[in-house]
C-alpha cells in the first residue's frame, strides 16, 4: 500500500511539472513574438542600436558595423513570414525586407532566416530572446 502510494505521488508530481511547462510554453511565444515585432520595426525606422540589442555580442557588432554607414539606406517594408519554436528554448525566424539604395532607386527584397535562443535570467525572471545567427549581407 505504501508503494502504491509512492508510485501515485510520484506520477501526480510529474504530470504537475508537465503541466507547469507546457504552460510556459505559450508565454515565451508571445515574448518571443513581440520581441520579433519589435527588433524587425527597429531595423524599418534603422534604430540600429536598438536593433543591434537583440543580437548576441558578436553577431550584434557584426550587425552594427554592417549598418555604421547607411545615411543612404531606406527600408521601405519589414514583413515576418514566419515564426517556428522546435524547442521551448530555440526558434527559427524568417522575414523579409524591401529597401533602396541611393543612388539606386530599384527597390530590393532580401529574405533573412535568423536563429533566437531563449537565455535565461534569474529564478522566477522570464529568459531573454537573443538572435545567435548572423545578419546576412545585402546583395
């Protein structure tokens, strides 16, 4: 009886535990998302340093030096095409932009599939979303 009892407490606790991430889940979505919305609005109105805060150290440099000298950049339009979370921690971003060069007035369309990773903070603090990949050259 003592065992049967062990056993029960033991598989209420894990279905407990699973509940409680499966929980989790649809908040770092939403987080994952907005963070999205908002490092992809940031590269719209070229707020590079802004933007740049979403990379993890290396790619953010590598970010910032790319678009140091963009006085002749426009973006004209930022679309997200798709969000995918494999895993609780790690999602794929794909997005595209539309911009223009002067003097060149030839509107362009790059496409960006971009890698985010979830660290995390401190207990009981929600993790930050950082983008691990590097941004790609303009053509």
């Amino acid at each position: 009886m003592r065992i049967l009892r062990t056993v029960a407490a033991a598989l209420l606790m894990t279905a407990m535990l699973a509940a409680c991430a499966t929980l989790a889940l649809p908040e770092r979505r939403n987080q994952l998302v907005g963070d999205v919305q908002d490092f992809t609005q940031r590269l719209r109105w070229k707020d590079i340093n802004g933007a740049a805060d979403y990379f993890e150290k290396q790619p953010g440099e590598a970010f910032r030096e790319m678009f140091a000298d963009t006085q002749d950049l426009h973006i004209v339009d930022v679309k997200v095409e798709r969000v995918d979370m494999p895993q609780p921690e790690l999602a794929t971003v794909n997005f595209s932009y539309q911009y223009y060069e002067l003097p060149s007035i030839t509107v362009r369309r790059e496409s960006v599939e971009q890698e985010w990773v979830l660290h995390p903070r401190g207990k009981g603090l929600p993790g930050e979303w950082k983008i691990a990949s590097e941004f790609p050259e303009r053509r």
